[in-house]
C-alpha cells in the first residue's frame, strides 16, 4: 500500500531552492535585494542634479572602496542571477502545471503586472545588461574611457549627459525604469504577501505604497535623462 | 461481549461503504485499533458525503449551560421525540456517548462556535428545553465531516485504509449465510469488481431520494441497503421519514433538488401565513392583526421550534386551507422583523449570515427585507436496515450505522441528532460491537475467487446489461420524477389508505414501463451516469414498494408517519401503543411480492408512553 | 431564455477532447446553472446523444462537487457562489456561454467537465489533521479557545475543496487550499502541536502532484465559492517559514 506523508522530509537547501513556498521566499529576498539596490542607485544618481563636483565625488567614493565594492558588485550579481533564475524557473513550471490551456480566458482581479511578471522581468534583464555596458564596462561608447574631470578623475557627470543627448538612448532608458517600476508595483506588495506579512486590511494599502515607491523611484530616475532633454542638466562649459 | 486481542487486530479486514459521518468515523477508527480497512463511496472524494450538508449543529448533554441537561433528559427527549417508536437500550447508550464526540471533535480541530470566554457555544433546537446543540456557524455538518475525514485520511496516509472512491457497491456477497464481500462498480471504468473482507459494515446514508426532490444530494440513493435487503437483511419501518419544514419552496418542473434553511432559523424567525384565503398582498404590506402565527398559536410552548413533524404538517395544513404564500401557493412565511428589531441586523448576521446569503442567491429576496418562504420536503429517513444493539443485521457479519440503520430516531428524528448518531455509531458504538463478531466467526482470509463471487458478480453484469438492453425512449431521470410524485401525492407528510393502495397499484406499473422504455445512452464500460442513474432509480422503484407497504400496514399516527383517518379531534397525531409498539422489520420475498412482516416488540422499562404533546 | 453553449467534450481520459455546440431552450431564470445543463442533457438523450458528464451531488453549494469554468472564470463569476448555486437570471436571453472543466496537470480530464482532484486528498493526506486517535481526548471545554481565533479558524475551514483556486490560477496553483486547511489548524491550539510537520510535508505534497506555484495573483480568492481570502496563504507562508529552521521526522 502506498503511504503519503510518511517520506523523509526534504533538507534546508532543499526546502529553499525546490519546495514552492521556498522559491517563493528565494524571490522576494533577492527581489527586496534588488529593490534596495534601485532605492539606492536613484537616490545616488539623483545626485547629478547637485552638479558636477558631487557627483562626481560620489562615484570616486563608490571606486574608492576596492574590494568591498566587489563584494557588493558579486554580491548584488549573485542575488539578481538567483532572481532571474528562479524567476524563469518559477514561470516554467507555472506553464506545465496547465498543459492545456482554456478556450475561453478571463481574469477577474489579478493585475496585469502581476501577470507580466515574467515579460517585465526579462525587458529588465536586457536593459541591466545593456545599462552595465554602457555606464559601467562602458563598451557601448568607447569614448567615454577618455572623459575625466579636472581632478583627472573619471567625469561620470558628462558621461551621463552625452549618454542621454541621444534621444534614442533617453527614450529607451525611460523606457525601461518605467518596466522596471511596473515590475515593482506588484513586487514590493508580493514580497510581503511572500513572507507572511498581509492581511485583507492590510492589503490595498499596501498596493497604495507599492504603487507609490514605483512611481517615485521612476519619476525619480526618469528626472536626470528629461533634464537632459531640456537642457536643464548641461554639459560643463556647455559642451566638449 | 468479546474483544480481539490487539495482536490479533491485522487479521481481520472490514468493508466500509459510504464516507459520511458514520462510515468515515468507522473507518477511521477501525483502523486506528489495528484492522485492515477498505472503504468505498460513490462521490469523487471520501470528504464530499451527504453529511456535508447538514447546517444546524449536534447535540449533547454537557450541561455547559446550566440549564439542568443530562444524559437521562437527552434520552428521553430523543425517545419522546421518535414518538417512542424506538428502543431504548440504542437511545439511552446513544446520550451516553454524545458527550465523548464533542470531545473527540474539538481534539480533531473542528472549530466550533465559542464564547468571550474560550468556552463552547450552544444553541437551543427544535423539540427539546434546554440549549444543548454544538455548532459551526450553519456548516455544522461539513465541519464535522471534515474531521471524520481527516482521521480517515491520516488512516489512508498511513497505509491502515484502502479507499476507492468513485466506487458504487452493487451487490452484497454472503458466504455460508455471513456477510464476506461485496461487488462494486468502478464508476470510471465501468469494471466490475469484488472486495472480500471479514466483516461489511454499511454507512450508506438514507433513501428519501425515493421522493425525487428532497435536500439530500442528488447521488443519494437507496441501492446499497436495497441490495442488502434481497440478500435476506430486514429492512426495519421504511415508512418512517422525515419532512424538514424549513426548506425553500418549489418553483418549477426543472427543479432538481430543494434546499434546505437549518432549523435552527426558527430560534429567531417567526412563521406565518395570512388569516386570510388567497391573501395576495406582498407581506410587508400585511398587518399584524392579519397575520395567523399558527404554531405560536397551537403549540404556545414550543411555539416555533415544535418538532420537525409537527411544524411540517402545520405548514401543509394551512397551505391545503389555501393560505399558502409565493407563486405556488406552497410556502410559508419564515419572518425575521422581530428578531433584526429586537437584537439588530449584525447579531442575525452573526447568527444566520451564510444561511441568508443561500437564500439570497437562489431566490433573489433579500431576507433582512422580505420574509424568507419556505416549504417543508423530504429531508432523513429514520427507518433503514433492522440492527440489533451491535448494530448488525440479521446477516451475521453485516453491519449497519447511521442513517442507513433504524435505530436510534423511532418515528421522527429531533434536529441535531443525525449528527450524533452517525457519529456515535462510527467513533464509539461500531468499534466495540464489532470485535464481538470477529472474536466469534475468526479470521477467515476469504478470496474473492469463490463461486460465491463469480455468481454475485454475473448478477451484477446482467442486471446492467438488461438496462443497457431496453432502449426505450425515456430517461432515467424521467421515471425518477414520477415515481417521486407517487410518493409524495400518495405517501408524503399524510397518507391514507386508499392512497397507499393507488401507491401500490402505481408503482409496480410505473417499474413495469421503466423496464420496458427506459433509455440508456453511453456504455457499460466507461464512465456512465445515466447508467449509474438508472441503476439507482431502479432500486427505487422496487423498494418504494416495501415503503408503501410499511406505511399501509401502521394503521396508527406517529411521529413522521401520518395516517388521516387515525388523528385526533383536532388533528393531532393518535398514537396506537397497543397494536403498534413495535419495529415493522420487512423481509424480501422476491420482486412485486408483499415482503414479509417481522415484528420486533419495543418493551419501555424506563420511560412512560406518554402522548406527545408540545402544547 | 435562450442560450449558446459551448461544452468541453471528451470521452475518457485518453481522448484529446474537443469544443461542441448546443442550444439551451426554454431556460428560466429560477433555474441554477446545473439545472440548466440537465434541460440540456435531456433534450441531448432525445436525440441520442450521450449527455454531457459533469460532477454534482449536493446542490446547493456544500459538497464541493461541481466544478465548471463558465465563460473563462471557475462556477461563473458571481462572488461567494458555486456553480450549482449560480442561477440562470444571471445569464440573459442570446447569450453564448463556454463552459469547459478545470484545467490544471494536477487534475487530469476524467469525462467531458468532470475532472480528478484526487491530488487534493494527497495533500490532506500528507498532514491535514490532528494525529489524534478516537478515545483519549480531554473534555471539549478544557482548552479554552479565543472567539476571535475560533472565527478565524472558522473562516478558513470553510473551504470546501471544489479547486476552484486550482482552476482559476494563472499558474494552477494549489496554495489556497492548503494555505486554508494550515490556517484552520494553526488558529487552534489542538492544532498547533504538529504545526511545523503538517505545513512542510503539505507542501511537499502539493509540489509533488504537480500544482503550479503562487504568484500573487489573487485570483483565487475572487472565485473561492466560500470567499476565504489570500490572507490565509500569507499566513502559511509565515507558517512555512517558521518551520524552516524545524528539524521534522
């Protein structure tokens, strides 16, 4: 006779990394993680707005840190690789747990960023990996190696605003924060469901401030390439 | 009594169909003390059984209220109520171990109403003084269910239960005159397969499904104890069912079951109809000095919780006057202004929430603004295979709980006993008695390779083939229907001799023309149920008969069972002690033939035959 | 009224199953939905046609039976409602209507609309009680239980396992049932005893038969016939991870 319940119960790791509930814990640590990383990244950026000097003292400072920046670099990586990877993983079984699909779909209050969780996730991936090329290995725009400020220091300031004179690029990167805070506004509020924080009072406001960081972290970010645009950030000396 | 040595327990192998209150709790329990269980139900999963449905509550005697409860006034009240139709041995052992399975539920989980104060809540119920009745809002049932079943899963988890569901019993297979086996029907498959075992114990519920509409659920059916009967098990005062007043009226010839509105609305609502013949004023519309209370009124006691048979003939009776309300004609008003008056909407909220929200849906009234309509129908079947106080059959071997036996109700069963009784049956009564029946036939290790089984089972098969066969042109369901209105017109809520007569003269007739025209579609071999249907109406159609009969034969008025021409001046019930103290046990002579009466004499040591009354 | 329906059939399991087309005549407006499809099997067995196979028993929304997605959403769409409780007046004269099974891996088609939630029993199997054998039970008041936590208790064992959730999920996902029957047991202190086994080896199980895993899309609280919330899979998920750390046997 078979028995059910009875089997060896699964490992820590195992429960981490395989059972569905740990999955889902898995996703919202590393996706709290990475939206610290984003609070963090526009609040810094922001710092264009303070001129030249600060920003630039920023990103020095940031540089100065040496190894410990790696540690965070490595591990920032290892937490967004384990997001996207569980993320994919996570989606690719939700598709075969319903091999047939209906005839007749409908929805009745699952949002749509919740239900493009996987879409938005994956345009942010790409656009990451394109960001990193462009601002950070700089491969994207080779001249920007050459660009340093008058402490000889690398001119991170001017290399955001040459970035952003190109229409394209600013219109792709509004773009994308705009995914990315999309893909927030189910996240923020998921990762407390995840962890067992919610309640039905509880709940629309969270969808409230769940909301509102995402529209704040993109107004936030999408401020410095608009300000470009209209010239209210300008190249020092008004240009090269 | 004897018991098996617990080492011994894995010997023996028990058959339990049906996953109710009372089969589940059985299962469960059986194999918590070390026997090989299999059990079996027709539904998809053990947890969905009829007692699912069942809202109002269980009784007890824990006395938590103080109000000078005990097991003595349990006894009586359950023994008074069957209108002493039952015996008091069952009864009195019954209020004994109540108790206990207030105890065993709340260990299980079940969450039963509480107090401020941590302590359960009781309600009071119809046909009884004191508040005796434990509830789970109206859901009683179902989380009473859920906890037999989740003693039963973790039995199932543990390899101690073998369960099949989707599993119809067919046929009842005796070896050397005992009880062995039974053949099922793998609904899925069609396949027809035989189980053996020491020992069959049936839970197979009530058959007041032979009244077509009724608040039982739409696979309820009579076949199992039917089958039982034609292999010689007596079938124990059939004529005694219960019509539950509180259920939503009828509204069309589509309709397919009627629902049911717990009894315990009748602690706040208050019932009435217009003084007036053919009053067609919206209710509100009535005024108060127009209004006829009729129970407050004949049963000024009780008032609106007088027993269930007595409030369901006071409904009928003002309806036959024509002062019956909705479209119909058939309904009275259950009314609940006082009651949101008195202790406002939140507290009937509180109390009847989900109730009112069943109503709302299916009748679209609004019950916080209209008063509810309802109608008494088919509702629990107190007769059910004759047990003797192990509760086995006259088959030795063969075992029978809960609403499937006749044990426990008389002639009227008082509301929230069902649930005692199927549960006391499984937990605490069934377990015991039991042992005495292994301790004396052994172990005996049978293979479903007997002759014994090969012909049970070729029974089976031709019995479905012959449906198959007729293609006629009306279905199952059709017959269903009719026959349903036989019983209800001839053999409902009042009956009288020349209409059981016209029941015994349309019945054989209505089964003639079922076999001759019945259409069935689909294949034996597949998943089939206009099959299963036809299986189940068939039955039905035969055992209707003993039924009729069963009611023909009590020449007496009591409890449930009304007969016209024995009532009193002003129309009560008039009991006859002298000629019918006794259960009518029913033996199978062969189909369309008059079955056999057994009388099983009931000797009242302990309580008085008293009239009835609730006045 | 009149209606056009378009009915999953399917023969058995093995068949691949297609989409066909009926008229419902003559429907009123009192009738439930199941009542409705049995006018519509008996106008079928006239004509010779198998009738269409769908699970029901108790009608009138308890059992947990009846199943049916109807016009994309499980028992219809109107809330706090099963299918056998959804009546025709919601429904207008003309309408079509799509009524297909519950789709999910883990409940697999037996015939046209009835599938095997089987899978269902599995995980209550796995731990969905309270290891305690009939006999040897303190007395029922002897562990006083809040009101508030017996509600809640209440709230969550409502569920009735129709699968519903399973069905409605994006992701077929099982978490509302067994995040109900956690949180029915976690409420109450009988419960308790064994929290941290039953939640991890429930979880097991559901992983197990195939059940998709929980998003967040709340979907299945929308069409939960007995309205239990998604409050209940926050509370397993903290459930869940309580026990993590938890050596279980």
């Amino acid at each position: 006779m078979s028995t059910i319940g009875l089997e060896k119960p699964r490992s820590l790791p195992a429960e981490i990394s395989y059972a569905s509930v740990g999955k889902k814990v898995l996703m919202a640590v590393t996706g709290l993680v990475a939206f610290a990383y984003v609070l963090g990244h526009m609040l810094g950026n922001l710092q264009i707005f303070a001129g030249r000097e600060r920003l630039n003292d920023y990103a020095e400072f940031l540089h100065s840190l040496g190894w410990l920046l790696w540690v965070i670099r490595v591990f920032l990586f290892a937490f967004f690789v384990i997001h996207v990877w569980k993320g994919i993983q996570l989606k690719l079984e939700n598709w075969a747990s319903r091999p047939q699909r209906y005839v007749k779909n409908n929805t009745v209050q699952a949002s749509l960023s919740s239900r493009t969780m996987i879409w938005t996730g994956l345009a942010v991936l790409s656009f990451v990996v394109y960001h990193i090329l462009h601002f950070t290995v700089r491969i994207t725009n080779p001249q920007y190696q050459k660009m340093v400020d008058d402490l000889g220091r690398p001119d991170v300031y001017s290399m955001v605003i040459t970035g952003y004179q190109n229409n394209l690029i600013a219109v792709v990167y509004i773009i994308a924060v705009g995914l990315v805070c999309y893909h927030l506004t189910h996240g923020i509020a998921s990762m407390f469901q995840t962890v067992g924080l919610n309640n039905p009072r509880f709940q629309p406001v969270l969808d409230k401030i769940a909301w509102t960081l995402a529209v704040l972290i993109f107004l936030g970010f999408i401020s410095i390439p608009l300000g470009v645009m209209f010239g209210i950030l300008q190249l020092p000396g008004g240009g090269l | 009594m004897k018991l098996v040595n617990p080492a011994n327990k894995r010997k023996y192998h028990v058959i339990v169909v049906g996953t109710g209150l009372a089969g589940a709790s059985a299962a469960a329990s059986l194999a918590e003390l070390g026997y090989n269980v299999k059990a079996f139900c027709f539904q998809d999963s053990a947890r969905r059984a009829h007692s699912i449905g069942a809202q109002g509550g269980i009784n007890a005697a824990k006395n938590y209220q103080n109000d000078g409860d005990s097991i003595w006034r349990l006894f009586y009240d359950t023994i008074k109520g069957g209108d002493f139709r039952s015996r008091e041995g069952n009864v009195y052992r019954l209020a004994q171990v109540a108790n206990n399975i207030i105890d065993q539920c709340v260990a299980q989980g079940v969450p039963f109403a509480r107090e401020y104060g941590g302590m359960l809540d009781n309600r009071s119920f119809g046909g009884a003084q004191v508040s005796r009745t434990f509830y789970a809002r109206g859901q009683t049932g179902q989380q009473l269910l859920l906890g037999a079943y989740s003693a039963l899963i973790r039995q199932i988890g543990r390899g101690q239960v073998k369960m099949f569901p989707r599993t119809e019993m067919q046929d009842l297979v005796l070896i050397n005159g005992h009880a062995k086996g039974i053949v099922v029907r793998d609904l899925v498959t069609g396949k027809i397969e035989s189980h053996a075992a020491d020992a069959v114990v049936l839970a197979t519920g009530g058959y007041g499904r032979v009244f077509n509409l009724s608040t039982m659920g739409l696979g309820c059916n009579v076949t199992a104890v039917y089958r039982a009967y034609k292999r010689g098990a007596l079938f124990a005062n059939p004529c005694f069912t219960q019509i539950h007043p509180t259920c939503i009226p009828y509204s069309g010839e589509f309709q397919s079951k009627l629902t049911l509105m717990s009894e315990s609305l009748r602690n706040d609502g208050r019932i009435w109809v217009p003084k007036k013949k053919g009053d067609q004023r919206p209710p509100n519309r009535i005024p108060e000095d127009e209004r006829d209370y009729y129970l407050e009124r004949k049963y000024p006691s009780f008032g609106n919780l007088a027993p269930r048979d007595i409030s369901s003939r006071s409904a009928k009776e003002v309806c036959d006057e024509g002062r019956g309300v909705g479209p119909t004609g058939y309904g009275v008003y259950l009314d609940f202004a006082d009651a949101i008056k008195r202790l406002g909407k939140h507290i009937i909220e509180q109390r009847y929430g989900n109730l009112f929200e069943m109503y709302h849906l299916i009748t679209d009234e609004d019950p916080y603004e209209v008063p509810m309509r309802i109608y008494p129908a088919s509702h629990y079947t107190m007769g059910g295979l004759w047990v003797d106080y192990n509760l086995m059959s006259n088959i030795p071997g063969l075992h029978v709980i809960g609403e499937a036996n006749f044990s426990d109700h008389g002639a009227n069963r008082l509301g929230a006993s069902a649930l005692m009784q199927g549960l006391a049956d499984g937990y605490f009564i069934l377990p015991y008695t039991i042992s005495d029946y292994f301790a004396r036939a052994g172990a005996q290790n049978i293979s479903t390779d007997r002759a014994e089984f090969r012909a049970a089972e070729n029974e089976v098969e031709d019995r479905i083939k012959k449906i198959m066969a007729v293609n006629g042109r009306q279905t199952a369901e059709s017959f269903h229907k009719r026959l349903g209105t036989i019983m209800w017109e001839y053999s409902g809520m009042a009956r009288n001799e020349t209409g059981l007569k016209k029941a015994l003269e349309l019945i054989p007739a209505l089964r003639e023309e079922f076999w001759k025209d019945v259409k069935v579609l689909g294949e034996a071999e597949d998943m089939n149920q206009t099959l299963e249907r036809a299986g189940r109406v068939a039955d039905f159609l035969e055992f209707a008969e003993i039924f009729a009969y069963d009611a023909l034969n009590r020449e007496e008025s009591c409890g449930a069972h009304f007969r016209e021409e024995y009532q009193t001046e002003d129309g009560e019930a008039r009991r006859d002690d002298k000629r019918f103290a006794y259960v009518a046990a029913w033996e199978y002579k062969g189909v369309g033939i008059k079955p056999e009466l057994h009388k099983e004499p009931l000797d009242f040591e302990n309580v008085e035959l008293a009239t009835r009354s609730y006045k | 009224m009149n209606l056009t329906l378009h009915v999953w059939r399917q023969k058995n399991a093995q068949d691949k199953g297609r989409m066909e087309t009926y008229q419902a005549h003559d429907i009123t407006p009192d009738m439930s939905f199941l009542e409705m499809l049995d006018v519509v099997n008996e106008e079928l067995v006239a004509k010779g046609i198998e009738p269409i196979h769908f699970d029901h028993d108790c009608r009138e929304g308890i059992c947990g039976a009846c199943s049916l997605v109807i016009n994309g959403i499980p028992h219809g769409g109107k809330r706090g409602c099963t299918t056998c409780e959804l009546r025709m007046r919601n429904f207008k004269d003309g309408d079509e209507i799509y009524v297909e099974p519950f789709r999910a891996r883990a409940f697999p088609v037996v015939k046209d609309l009835m599938v095997n939630r089987s899978a269902f029993d599995r995980i209550l199997q796995a731990g969905g009680f309270v290891s305690v054998n009939t006999g040897a039970v303190p007395d029922g008041n002897a562990v006083p239980i809040p009101k508030t936590d017996a509600d809640r208790a209440m709230d969550a064992a409502a569920c009735i396992g129709c699968g519903a959730c399973v069905a409605a999920c994006k992701n077929a996902s099982a978490m509302l049932f067994v995040a109900a029957k956690v949180t029915h047991l976690a409420w109450l202190p009988q419960g308790k005893v064994e929290r941290e086994r039953r939640v991890k080896k429930m979880v097991a199980q559901m992983d197990k038969e195939g059940f998709g895993n929980c998003t967040n899309y709340y979907e299945c609280e929308a069409v939960c016939p007995k309205n239990i919330r998604v409050e209940v899979i926050a509370r397993m998920n903290r459930e869940y991870l309580r026990a993590l750390p938890k050596k279980i046997e």
